[in-house]
C-alpha cells in the first residue's frame, strides 16, 4: 500500500509538472502570436483615445511648448456649441446622411434588375463597382472639370438642352453640398450593390416559387417577399453607411476645402482645419470628442435595433 | 414561354448596358480627354474620340515633366506593398493566436482589439501626429507604414477563416509533436490561403488610395504618395485639364488592373464581411 502510494506520487507530480508548464508554454505562444497586434493597437490607436480625450480639455497649440498647455475644463466644448462654422459643419453633416438612403434604393434596385434579369452578371457588377475602387482624389479631380462652371461637359449639356442658367456646382454656395452628395452616391453605389446582391443569394428560392403559383407579380414579390427578406443588409448598410458618411474627407479636402462660404464644412474637416492649419490642438481635440461620441452612439444604436428592428 | 423569357432578359441587359456606360461617362471623358490637345478639351458636342490626338506628350510630361510621377509612382509601390505585407503578416499572428491558442484574457483582450474598430480615424490624428513628431516618425515612409500596418479588420476576417478549421486538425498535429509555429505555418495558413488574398487585395487597395495619412504625416516633396502627388500636380497645372487627366488615369489604372485580376476575391471579401474602408 505504501509502497504503492510512494510509487505513483512522483509520476503524478512529473505529470501535473508537465501540464503547468505546457499550459505556460501555450500562454506565453497565445501572447507572442497577437502581441504585434496588441502593441500596435495600444500604441497608435488606445493611447491617441485617451490622449484625445485628455487634449480636449486642454488650451494649447502646436506652436507653443508644453508647459504653455493650460487646463480649461469645459471650456472648448462650451465654444464648441457657440462656433457657427461648427454648428454649420454639423448641420452639414446630418444634410449629408440623405446620401445614405438615396444610394440604398439605387443600388437596390440595380442590384435586384441584375440579379437574375440579365446577362453578362459579371460585368454589371464590375462596372457599378469602378467608382469605389478608383482613387478619390483622381475621382475628385474629374468631377471637379466635369462640374465646371462655364465651360465643364455638364453644363454644356445642360445649355444646350435649353437651361439658361445652369446651376455654378461646386461653386455656388447652395449647390456645393448636393454636388458633394451626388459624388458620393456615385461612389458609393457599388459598395452596397455587392453587399445587395450577397443579402439576395440568401432569400430562399422556394418563397418566390410560393408566390408564383399564387400569381404574384414582381412588384408584390419585391414588396411582400424581398424587402423584409432583405432588411437585415439594408440596416446593415445605413448604420455603415451613416457612419462613413461622418468620415467623409478626402472629397471635401480636394473640392472644396469646406467653401464655398463653408457650405460643404463638414465636422472631419473641421477638424482638420481646426488641428494643422489653424494649429488649435485643445479645442480640435474636443471637435475629436464631439465625432468619436456621435459614431458611438451609432453604434451602440446598431447593437441594439439589431435585435428589434430586423425583420425576420 | 422560354422564347419571350430570352427577349426580356435581352431587353433588360440592353437597358442596364446604357444605364452602366452612362454611369461610366466620367471614367471615358476622363480617359479620352487624356489624349486630348488643351485646346479640344471644353469642345462642345463632346469629342469623346480625339480628333488631335496629344496623348503621348500628356503622359510624357506627367511621367517625366516637372511634378514626375515615376518618382511618387515609387514611393507608393514601396508604401503599398510593404503596409499590405506586414499588416497581412500582423493580423493572421493574431488571427491565429485570437481563435486557436488558449492563454489568459484571449476574449477580452480581442474585445478590447475589436472595439477600437469603431474609433473614427480623424478622431485620433492629432495625438498621433503628436506622438510621430515626438519619436521621429513624422515625414518617413516607415511611419506611414506602420500607421497601416496594425488592422483590426483583417485580423477579424482571417479570425473568421482560423475559426472554421476543426480543431481535431491541430489535437492531431499536436499529438505529433507540432508546436503552435509549425502547425500556423504548414497546417492553418495554406488552409486560409484565399482569405490572405482576398484581404492582400483590398488592403492594397486601401493602402493606394490613402490620401488622409500621407497629407498629414509626409511633409517632403520627394517622400509623396501618388494621391497626394496628383493633388499638388492639379494645384501646379491648374488650367491644363488633359494633363491633369492624364495625371487622374495613372493615378487610378494600377487600381483597375488588381481589381481586376483580383475582382473575384475583392467582390467576395466585400460581400463576405461587408467591409469598409
């Protein structure tokens, strides 16, 4: 008995000895295997929150030393709400969601005709796509001599379809911003026709079948068995689509630079012009805050109506 | 029946072959007026088959003239390829550590990786900017690759893949002796092989047409990206639009052509993980 006892202990020990330090092994594996990762987001992305959040009650300039820095509380966020380019920008900056929308139904629509109506599928899908993929500013710098005020292809048709007074585009004050818009809508329509055409493979089969045998016609079939079927991309697309419209930069920062009269001023680049041209570190930190709030509370909306609003 | 199901077909992919190549104008001018003497560019009716034809001194002068091309052409093949390089390699080590190796916090600390998704880019530029000026960083290539090197996105896509090889695979290999390296290496990564691609494909992508973060952390001429080249060359050229649009098509053609070798892939991996930017 004893004898038995002294003879397995060891063994049972060399085992567990052997478990904790294969256990210790994986761990530490676990840990160099994402530690790139960790690192470079801690460093680039973790800190600059918190920094962010820490500048934004800050009063303080790039072109000043550190020691200039001087807390000022809430103050940046109380001028914030007074600051008519920012009030204006945030203006912008829900005119600018109707982007969202728009493009949905056109890509719906682009993507429900091309789905099973058509031939030569393969080539719709990378015509629509082209926008997306090209580079923004080459984009941008097209559609900049496109919308040319006198002399651009666009007014020219437009004149010669017998419009006196076309509209000055990017130009003019009250149509910078829908210019912009239609920018985007172009852009941004082969996005979510890809992403259509994915939620459509998904629609089982055999429901059309059912309302063909009951006679129902393509709009009833769109309306009763498409359109529900399909509302967990279409929410997907408008709280992506919102929130990249909170991002938009590139086209403004190449058009128009927030003019004209500040009419395409939108909260980003704001921001940026607030930050490294005018220098104002503190108070673009608070802009910074204003934004990472907004697009938080987008998400956090998602994780909820998810659940709620997806019809299934 | 099958008859009039063939006519509408056709009909319809008439409608959309008009709808599409309207939808494309904007590339075509751009394309055609590239070739285009200055002085033909504003013709009205719209010459959309040159008659004088200038295009290899449009190009030449883009490529070669004053504001070269082939210099910033460089600079982001460098920056592209490297950034796409590295951030593949950064993000299936995660990958792979976040859904096949066990050890301490794994779940939270992928949360807390996944949650910094969210953080819209602009709202972190200025401690960053900060940050690079501070270490160094700022005005050179490695800092701008390093900006896009850590992403949280492919490390959720390749996470996706790693998830569905059976576990039973790695307890086997294990069981032979295999450490975590070796079974990353020769088991998992051939497995996920076409994920890699797909977001190598969109990564390169992205990675060209940055323009945000080359404006913000590259000061010197020399050092500039080809988004932030083809501004600059439009503010220089202001008035000579065929140049400039010769300048817009080789800024936008290598794009064209990996989407097109790749466009498989790229279509799959958008629709797959609805992915963005």
């Amino acid at each position: 008995m004893s004898v038995k006892t002294e003879l397995t202990t060891p063994v049972k020990v060399v085992e567990k000895e052997e478990k904790i330090a294969k256990e210790k092994s994986e761990n530490l594996t676990g840990i160099l295997f994402v530690s790139p990762m960790l690192i470079g987001v801690s460093v680039l992305v973790l800190l600059p929150i918190f920094a962010t959040f820490a500048l934004s009650f800050a009063d303080w300039s790039f072109i000043t030393p550190l020691s200039q820095l001087k807390w000022v509380g809430f103050d940046n966020f109380t001028r914030l709400f007074e600051d008519t380019v920012f009030l204006k920008s945030l203006r912008n900056n829900a005119i600018f969601v109707l982007t969202v929308p728009i493009c949905m139904a056109i890509s719906l629509l682009i993507a429900v005709t091309i789905d099973r109506n058509v031939y030569l599928k393969g080539f719709f899908k990378v015509a629509f796509f082209m926008p997306y993929i090209s580079s923004v500013v080459a984009i941008a710098v097209v559609w900049q001599v496109l919308f040319h005020p006198s002399q651009g292809p666009i007014n020219q048709v437009l004149m010669s379809l017998g419009i006196e007074n076309p509209p000055l585009w990017i130009a003019d004050p009250n149509f910078a911003l829908i210019s912009i818009m239609i920018i985007q809508v172009w852009i941004s329509i082969g996005f979510n026709m890809i992403i259509y055409l994915a939620g459509l493979q998904s629609i089982p089969r055999d429901l059309y079948e059912a309302a063909d045998i009951d006679g129902a016609n393509a709009w009833v079939k769109f309306r009763h068995i498409t359109l529900p079927m399909i509302s967990p991309t279409s929410f997907f697309l408008f709280i992506t689509g919102i929130i990249s419209t909170f991002k938009v930069f590139d086209l403004i920062a190449v058009l128009t630079k927030g003019g004209p009269m500040n009419s395409t001023s939108m909260i980003v680049w704001n921001l940026y012009d607030t930050a490294f041209v005018n220098l104002k570190i503190g108070y673009a930190s608070a802009m910074a805050v204003v934004l990472f709030i907004v697009v938080f509370g987008i998400t956090v909306f998602q994780w909820i109506g998810q659940k709620k609003w997806v019809n299934y | 029946m099958a008859n009039s199901l063939i006519i509408r077909k056709s009909i319809i992919t008439v409608i959309m072959l008009v709808c599409s190549v309207l939808f494309l104008l904007p590339f075509v001018w751009m394309l055609s007026t590239s070739f285009k003497i200055e002085a033909d560019v504003f013709k009205f009716p719209i010459q959309w088959i040159p008659e004088r034809w200038n295009g290899f001194k449009n190009y030449q002068e883009v490529w070669f003239g004053d504001y070269p091309f082939y210099v910033y052409y460089w600079n982001t093949i460098k920056v592209t390829v490297i950034t796409t390089c590295v951030s593949v390699v950064v993000s299936a080590l995660a990958a792979y550590g976040f859904s096949k190796v066990k050890f301490p916090f794994g779940k939270f600390l992928f949360m807390i990786v996944l949650a910094t998704y969210m953080v819209p880019p602009q709202a972190i530029l200025v401690p960053q900017f900060i940050l690079f000026r501070k270490i160094g960083l700022f005005d050179s290539h490695f800092g701008l690759i390093l900006l896009g090197s850590f992403s949280v996105l492919g490390t959720f896509m390749l996470r996706q893949f790693f998830m569905s090889i059976h576990n039973d695979y790695i307890e086997a290999a294990k069981i032979d002796g295999a450490g975590h390296w070796r079974i990353f290496w020769s088991i998992a990564l051939p497995i996920v092989k076409p994920a890699i691609a797909t977001y190598g494909i969109l990564r390169f992508i992205w990675t060209w047409n940055d323009y945000q973060n080359p404006l913000i952390f590259l000061r010197t001429d020399s050092l500039l990206t080809i988004q932030i080249a083809m501004q600059k060359f439009t503010t220089i050229n202001g008035e000579f639009y065929s140049l400039i649009m010769a300048a817009a098509v080789s800024a936008i053609l290598p794009l064209v052509i990996v989407f097109i070798i790749g466009q498989k892939q790229v279509i799959e991996g958008i629709a797959l993980g609805g992915v963005k930017g």
